[in-house]
C-alpha cells in the first residue's frame, strides 16, 4: 500500500510533501492588521506576515519556474505593499508564461491605472491584443484608456473592435453609444 502524503498545514500555504508540492493561497488581507487576529496567523505585524506570503511565493516559484501563478501571487503582495517595480515584474513574468490569460493584464492594470500611468495601461492593453488578438476583453479596456486619454475616435474604434468580437456584450454597445455622445457634442 502507497504511503499517503504527508500534509502540513501553515494558513498562508498548504504544502503536500513526497514529489508533488501544492500551494494555496486565500484571502491573504494584505495590509490588514485584523488578519493576525481573526485568522490566528502566526506573526505579530503585518510587516512579517507579508515578508512570510513573499517567502512562501518565491519558494513556490523555485519549485516551478514555469507556472505563472506564483509569480501572479507574489506580484499581488508586492502590489499591496506598493513595492509596483517588483509587481510589474512578476506580472510580465505570468504573462510571459500565460500570455492568453486575462487576469494577469488585469493585475498589471491595477498598478498602472492607480498611477496615472495612462502609457502603461496603453502598453498593457497592447500588449494582450498582440499576444490575444481575438480577444474582445483587451480592446474594451484600451478602448477606456483611450477615453481617459480624451482619444474618442480609438476609443470608438476599439469599442467597434470588441463588438465585431463578441457581439452578444451589451455593456460594450452601451459604452460605444456614451462615446458617440461625447462625439456628437
């Protein structure tokens, strides 16, 4: 009879020993104190429960360099913690793995949107378009870069784009008519 793995538990991970490692991850409540309390985690700041989520996030990128989830972990922790460079980073490195994979476009965009950054949320858009060109999603989201850039007629066209892509995305035919108004004025 096969041993059966071995189970530790930790609340920030759950790894599974023998070949096969698993991580999981829920609710991390970056930044909040009440998490140390409620969840009875063990670390007395906040400051060393996220240096612990950032540890078991690289140990898991060390244990599978290729999986883009772990580097999408750890980005969010570095988001939360505002250290944005090293964010970026590893949201360029999950999408460099999973470059169809709309979430980590979307992380990225919470970085750049906060910032201001209208030229990275453009870059960022581009960039899913490139690597998904059929995906109706990254022409919407640049298409609302454009209207915070005051660039109607792109974003018109990319709301058109979107549409031809998925026709049956009310919201974007209610978005499309709000920059005809703007157009028309």
């Amino acid at each position: 009879m096969a041993e059966k793995p071995r189970i530790e538990s930790v609340s920030l991970a759950v790894r599974m020993t023998k070949s096969v490692t698993v991580f999981f991850t829920s609710d991390t409540h970056f930044g909040d104190p009440r998490v140390l309390r409620i969840d009875k985690r063990p670390f007395k700041t906040i400051p060393e429960h996220d240096a612990a989520l950032i540890a078991n996030w690289n140990e898991a990128i060390q244990n599978n360099p290729e999986s883009a989830w772990p580097y999408n972990g750890r980005g969010s922790v570095y988001r939360d913690i505002q250290d944005y460079q090293h964010a970026l980073d590893d949201y360029a490195q999950a999408i460099r793995i999973e470059p169809t994979n709309s979430l980590y476009y979307y992380q990225r965009e919470w970085i750049y949107q906060p910032m201001g950054d209208q030229q990275g949320r453009l870059f960022n858009w581009n960039d899913a378009i490139q690597s998904n060109p059929t995906a109706s999603w990254a022409y919407a989201e640049r298409a609302k870069t454009y209207l915070a850039l005051y660039e109607y007629i792109k974003a018109l066209d990319d709301f058109s784009t979107a549409l031809r892509l998925d026709p049956k995305d009310y919201w974007l035919y209610q978005e499309r008519v709000k920059v005809y108004l703007i157009l028309r004025k």
